[in-house]
C-alpha cells in the first residue's frame, strides 16, 4: 500500500513509520511527505531515507483551508497515495479532506483517548495526578481526535515527571505503536 505521511514538525513519528515500511515483508510504503511548515526538520529526514518529501505552506492560501488542502490532496492523487498517515499534523481539518479520506487516514494522538483531546495532554495529565499517561492510533472523522481508536499504549507518570519528561516517554511508546498499528489496520483493509 503506497502511504503518505503529513507532518508539521520533527517528525519523529514520521521516520519510524518510513523506516518500518522498508522492511521487507512490510505491507505498506511511505511514498510521500507532506509538510504544512516549509523548515519543518521532518522533511530533510525524510530524504535521507529516501522518501520524496514536499513543502506545501498553508500560509499562501490565507484563510480559505479548503483551497491549501484540494492541493495537499492533488499532491496525494498525483503520488497514487491510498492511505494517510497523520504525525504531528497541526492543522485542522476540514470535512471535506476527511470526506476524501474517509477510512483511509490515520492519526496518533499523545493521550489515552478519550482522555485529554487537543493540545498540552502532557501537562494536562500531570496536573491532573494522573498515574499513567499513553497515545492512541485512532481512524480520522470530522471530529478532532474523536475516531475510533485502533490501538493505545500506556506508559507510568513517576513522580518529578514534567511535561517534557513525559513527552519523551510516551514518544519512544508512539514510535512502536504507529507502525505496527498502520500494519494491522492495511492488512484487516485489504481483500
Ligand atoms: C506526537 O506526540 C504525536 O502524538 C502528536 O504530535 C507529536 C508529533 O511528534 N500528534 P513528531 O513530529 O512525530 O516527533
């Protein structure tokens, strides 16, 4: 299954997935990022795996999301995407670009779902005294963070954990789950 992944950021996640689809037997392959941030670093990760990886600003397109995302979806088509993979993709969506990608597009999340939606989950779970914390794969719908879920990992809070502490720790789980998640869910997809 040819893959792309859209990111924003560092692209942690994004490498992990590139990296499991090369493996042999995988049953996908990044073939494409797509970054919504030109100095995103993600991008020059991407190629040195060898991955076409695109800058395509939303900026220019100003208020009008809809247009910046028809292009981001032209880019997806041209490059025979078939499924999506969201990492650290700060932008909201519209439901037209869900529309298109209706149970075809993923997203990880840094929270046990329904737990803490939205930004600053880390933070929010320390605050909140929580014991452990964790991230979700989950299906991408018109809501935000609000498909179903696909798969969750959990990690402990320990006590003098910051938010940042515990960022690194749930991302070394997101880093197993996404893959191995993305994999399940395109074997289950295919006939
Ligand atoms: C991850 O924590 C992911 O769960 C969230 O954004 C972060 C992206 O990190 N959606 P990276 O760019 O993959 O390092």
């Amino acid at each position: 299954t040819r893959v792309a992944v859209l990111i924003s950021g560092t692209g942690s996640n994004m490498v992990s997935l590139i990296e499991a689809g090369q493996a042999p037997d995988a049953p996908y392959e990044v073939v494409l990022v797509v970054s919504n941030i030109a100095g995103a670093a993600g991008l020059e990760k991407a190629r040195t795996l060898g991955v076409e990886a695109v800058a395509l600003e939303h900026a220019p397109f100003g208020k009008d999301r809809e247009a910046h995302e028809r292009a981001v979806d032209a880019l997806l088509r041209e490059h025979g995407v078939q499924a999506v993979a969201l990492a650290g993709y700060m932008r909201l969506l519209t439901p037209w670009l869900v529309r298109q990608w209706a149970s075809r597009m993923l997203n990880i999340h840094p929270s046990l779902l329904p737990l803490y939606p939205g930004l600053n989950t880390h933070a929010r779970a320390i605050e909140a005294g929580d014991r452990e914390a964790g991230c979700t794969v989950h299906i991408v719908t018109e809501g935000v963070d609000e498909g179903p879920a696909l798969g969750q990992a959990r990690v402990p809070i320990l006590p003098g954990d910051t938010a940042e502490i515990l960022s690194e720790r749930v991302k070394a789980a997101e880093h197993q789950l996404y893959p191995r998640i993305l994999m399940e869910f395109l074997r289950a997809l295919k006939p």
